[in-house]
C-alpha cells in the first residue's frame, strides 16, 4: 500500500476533500468554534486498582526492584543507626563535663548521694542515668571514635542510595520504554472506528503528555516512596528499643495523619482527573484550529475559535488550581502535626532525663528520631498530588490500552495462489451505525485488467465501497474475496501490500521529495523514481526547483502546490507497481491540462491492473469497462458509458446536470 490508512467518511460524506474534513471535524464534537459537545465523556477508575496496575507493569523487572529494595533497605538501616552512635557521642560529651564537677576519687553512687544530700534530687537523678566517672572530663578519643563511626556509616549510607537511584531510573525508563511500544502497537491494532470516535488532539494528548507525566511520577515517586516507608519502619523500630514510653506519644499522630491524607487525597483526585481530561480536550481545540486554520480564515470564526480556547483553557486552569491546592494543603497539614509531635517528645523526654530514666544522648536521638519519623510521613504526603496526577493519567492510557481492538489475523493466512487483481462482492452488507443503513446486499465483480469507475451523490457509499476492499472496516454479512481468496482470511499486510491508493486528500511526511516517491517502495532505486516520477509528470515540475527531487517539504506539503503534492502521491502509487489501484478523486486538485496527462499515464498504469476509480468528473471515466452508478448504499446502474447514457437513467442524468445544462437547485 502507497499511503497510510486515513479515516473513512461515514454516509453522509462526499469523500471528497472538502467533505473529508468537514465529516472529521463533525465526528470529533464540532468545528474548532463549536462548544465541543462531541467530546467523550471519562469516567474516573479508582485510584487503588489505577495504582496497583501501574506497579504491575513494573513486572519484568522484577530482580531490578529487589535490588533496589535490597540497597534501599541497607541505606535506611545506616542512616538509622546514625543518630543512635551519634546518641553515644552526646552522652561522652556530657559525661565529661558532668564528671569534671565531681570530685575525683569518689564513685557514681557517693557523688549522686551527696547531691541528694544537698537537695539537688533532679542531679542526682542525671548523675545515676548518665556514665559519669567524677574527676574525668571529657573522653576525646572515644569521641573521635563514635564521630568517625557516623561519618562512615553516612558515607556508607549514601553510596547505598546513589546506587539504588542509579538502578531505579534504568528500571522506570525501560517500563515506560514498554510502555510506550505497547501504546504504539496498541494504536496500530486499534480499528478506524476508535478514531473516528475520538479527537485527533485527544489521542496524541495520551500518547505524550500522559506517558510524560507517568514517567515523571514514578521516577519521582518510587524512590521517595521506597525510601520514606523503610525510613518510617526503620526510625519506629529504634524508637521503640530507645523508650516505648516515647514510642507511644509518637505513634499517636499516625493515625491523624492517615485520616488528614486520606479526606483530602479522597478530594483531589477527582480534580486530577479532571485536568488531564481538559488538557487532551485543549490539545484537541488546538489541533483542530491550526489544521482547519484557512478554513477559519475563510468563514471568519477567528474569535470563536478564540473564545473556544479560553472557555478550554479556562476549564483546565480551574481544574489544575483546584488540584495542587487541595493536594498542597497536605503537606502543611503534615508539618503541623509532626510540629505538634516534636513538642510532645520533647517534653516527655525531658522529664524522662530529669527522672534518670534516661540518657540526654537517648532523647537527643530520640528527637532526631522523631523528625525523622514525621519527614518522611510529610514526603509522601508532599508527593500525593504528584502520584495522584500520575495515576490519573495512568488511568487515561490505560483506558485505550483497553480499547477493543480490530478483528486479528488469522493464525495461518490465505495467500493468493497468484496476483491478478480479481476482486469480487459476494451479498456484502455493511453500516457505520446499527441503526442506519449504508450498503445492503451489494454484489459485484471487477474482473482482473478492468477499470471499474464508481459515481454517486454525496453519501451513495462509494469510498466506503474501496474502504471494505482494503479491510479498514470488517463487514456486517457477505464476503469479499481477491483472486477467490476471501479478504477476511488474509493477513491485512499482505492484502494491502499489493493494492495501491492515491486519495483526494493528499499525504507527504516531512522529508525529500524523493524520499516521498519512494514511500511507495522503498528498495526503488533512483532510476526506478526517476521513470516513475516522468510517467506522472512529476519530474517536469521539479526540475524547475533549486534543490530538484532533494527540495525538502514538510508534512503539509509547503512549498509546492495542491496539484503537485497530488502528483507526487500518484508517483508515490506507480512506484508501488500495485495488482489492484484505488483512486479517489485523484486527479481533482490538477488542472486541465494535467489532467489529460495524468489521465494517460493512468492508462498505462491500468493496463492488466484492476482499477477502481472514484469520480466525480465524468469526464475522467468515459473509458472505463465498467461504471458503477451508487445511491444510498446500494448500485442502480452498471455499464460502459455509451450504456448509461443511452439508459437514460441516473447516471445521464449526472452526466446532463455537469455538461449540458446548468447546475439545478437540489431540493
């Protein structure tokens, strides 16, 4: 096949370009200044099986993950223990200074009674919970020891983590590499049905920004997460060896700040939704607008187009607004009740020292132990909104992941026995909508070599008729075979690798124009583009310009005109070398004089290739073997021309309304 697939007009279209790109515009809600009412409606999934399924995809990295939680655990465990060892350093230092007020050559017990004896109980409490020896200050050899201790481990610590984000970021980028194959299979196993639903905006809304936004989530999120919940088991284990007591007073704010999270998370993601629905509903506005931009210009509906942005872009500010607001007062929340907590230790732990029933070093760590214990309760609750949007958008891409896909291959394809071009309508039946109508009972057979030329009304059926000879649409009932082998038992490659298709509306990628001709085969060489590009014409017009077939145009075909890029598409199709040749108004943007030259390199190409040609210039068919007249789905009239016209039924009356009399008011 010479062209990628484009959507197929649905009956009330003409097919022709004009129609084409009214009948998109109509399916995906309304022109670019319409209020957008087509757009399709979301629905949210809950965040938890959104959430679980996303880590799902994290399966065949499975030995990765244990890695990085294994090097995630011994980071933790370090950086844990630092704050007890550095407990320890704290109570030499204390100890020293305690011990040099004392008098030397007296015990622990002489120096804490003699205290008491003063009236000083609150000492002599600190005297007995502390390793005072009276008379010795400060132990400075023990206390490089325990401070180059703590340096190690934290420089164990953080080599531990480096390692672990280093391992983590290849795991993410690979699953959002899978990810992204899967949603490009995806879309090329996806029916025209599924497009012809959805915005073109919309679509590529899913395919970048989400994934964006999904792998920016995760490499974000995981690590934090990882790090924030093994810190949490980690600090509450030594917190509990510490004081119980103090333990307890801890963990009474878990469950307050469970509660906080949970309502205002609950709130939130429903706005996370919403924000990324409006984004792809603005992207597809934008798309539309700049695509049917001479279109805008043409009718004037530049301020509508504009008011439309703003209404789209005002939706999605309002959105995003509610969603980081509601998800940023979690972290404030968080912070004041770990304030809260941080005073609570503190109290209690200084009368645990004044009692003796603990050490200034125990309560030192404890405190740190307690920062620790809420920062990374506040890290996860800073990174709510963030999850919640990459779970929202998860649950975007997850929802075309599980769209209904087109009818598989079979598993052992019928091939042709040879290539003829014999194509043949057995009964085919076939509607857009159950409840209307397009064709019904339709038999025909095109013999290999003939021109079949199909004319109609807007809406008879007729693009609609090559659309099922390519499969982009399975049928309702009836069969459709190519040389005897019924299409639907075919691989769709093999069947659309040896049809040709040129349409009204044209399609070039940004690139050379050589490289466009040779779309149609790309193991052609250049003499084999060459002679293509002269039996269409093309060369003649590209020799005039200053680069010749190395001129780069882009993908809307600047820099040449409507009947050049038609022409280099009709090249692309004599390249292809096709058994069987579509042509959709193909020569409708040529003028007259290129017409009667394409018109004869056509017949060339014809020659012992079956040919179905869509027209509406009669004049372009008056040779075919055979013409097809369509109205409502179904053929009135069949014949060569000289046939129809002596008929006198509805193919001479189009063919009297375009040369023999003006144009009649149609009721």
């Amino acid at each position: 096949m010479t062209t990628p697939s484009t959507a197929p007009q649905e009956q009330r279209s003409d097919d022709t370009g004009r129609a084409a790109r009214e009948m998109r515009v109509a399916r995906r809600g309304g022109p670019p200044w319409a209020g957008g009412a087509g757009m399709p409606v979301e629905k949210s999934m809950d965040f938890g099986p959104s959430a679980r399924r996303l880590v799902g995809r994290l399966a065949p990295e499975r030995l990765g993950v244990v890695t990085v939680i294994t090097l995630g655990i011994i980071s933790v465990a370090l950086s844990v223990i630092g704050p007890w060892i550095l407990g320890r350093a704290t109570d030499v230092i204390f100890a020293g200074v305690i011990g040099r007020q004392l008098p030397a050559g007296t015990s622990t017990e002489e120096a804490a009674a003699a205290a008491r004896q003063a009236g000083n109980e609150t000492f002599a409490n600190v005297i007995e919970g502390s390793d005072v020896v009276p008379g010795v200050g400060i132990d400075f050899d023990l206390l490089g020891g325990v401070l180059l201790a703590v340096v190690a481990i934290y420089v164990a610590a953080s080599l531990f983590g480096w390692l672990q984000g280093y391992l983590l970021n290849g795991i993410v980028q690979r699953t959002i590499f899978r990810l992204r194959r899967d949603v490009e299979d995806k879309l090329n196993r996806l029916p025209l049905r599924y497009f012809d639903r959805q915005q073109r905006g919309e679509v590529l809304s899913r395919v970048t920004n989400d994934i964006d936004n999904i792998s920016q989530t995760l490499q974000q999120t995981m690590s934090q997460l990882l790090i924030s919940l093994l810190t949490v088991v980690g600090v509450l284990l030594m917190m509990v060896l510490i004081s119980p007591l103090l333990a307890l007073v801890a963990l009474v704010t878990i469950p307050v700040s469970v509660l906080v999270t949970q309502q205002i998370a609950k709130r939130s993601q429903k706005q996370f939704v919403a924000q990324w629905r409006h984004t792809g509903s603005l992207n597809g506005h934008i798309e539309e607008a700049f695509t049917g931009h001479e279109l805008v210009r043409v009718f004037g509906r530049r301020r509508e187009v504009e008011a439309g942005f703003r209404e789209r872009n005002e939706r999605l500010f309002d959105a995003s607004f509610r969603a980081q607001f509601i998800s940023g007062i979690i972290m404030p929340s968080m912070m004041f009740i770990g304030n809260l907590n941080y005073v609570l230790v503190a109290v209690v732990g200084g009368l645990r020292v004044a009692s003796g029933s603990m050490s200034l070093g125990d309560v030192q760590a404890f405190i740190q132990y307690s920062r620790q214990f809420t920062q990374p309760l506040t890290q996860a609750a800073s990174m709510a909104n963030l999850l919640q949007s990459g779970v929202a958008s998860a649950e975007r891409v997850f929802e075309l992941l599980d769209a209904d896909e087109q009818v598989p291959d079979p598993a052992t394809p019928a091939v042709p026995a040879t290539r003829r071009g014999r194509v043949t309508f057995e009964h085919v039946s076939f509607r857009y909508a159950p409840d209307e109508p397009l064709i019904d009972d339709l038999s025909l057979t095109a013999e290999p070599g003939q021109t079949v030329a199909i004319v109609g009304p807007t809406g008879a059926g007729k693009t609609t008729l090559v659309n099922l000879i390519m499969r982009f649409y399975e049928l309702d009932s009836g069969r459709i075979t190519l040389d005897d082998v019924d299409t639907a038992t075919m691989d769709r490659a093999t069947l659309r690798s040896g049809i040709g298709m040129v349409l009204q509306d044209t399609w070039l990628f940004g690139g050379t124009i050589r490289e466009n001709i040779r779309y149609g085969n790309p193991a052609a060489t250049d003499e084999q583009i060459l002679a293509a590009a002269r039996a269409t014409y093309v060369d003649r017009f590209v020799r005039s310009l200053p680069e010749g077939y190395d001129t780069v145009i882009d993908d809307e075909g600047t820099g040449v005109s409507a009947g050049e890029k038609q022409l280099i598409t009709i090249a692309r199709a004599f390249l292809a070398d096709p058994t069987l040749l579509i042509l959709d108004e193909a020569t409708s943007s040529v003028d007259t004089r290129t017409e009667v030259l394409v018109q004869r390199a056509m017949a060339a190409l014809r020659s012992d290739r079956t040919s179905f040609v869509i027209a509406h210039r009669l004049s372009t068919i008056r040779d075919a073997d055979l013409i097809l007249v369509m109205e409502s789905g179904r053929i009135v009239e069949q014949g060569t021309h000289d046939e129809l016209l002596a008929a006198r039924g509805a193919y001479y009356n189009l063919y009297s309304a375009q040369f023999s009399a003006a144009a009649a008011e149609v009721e």
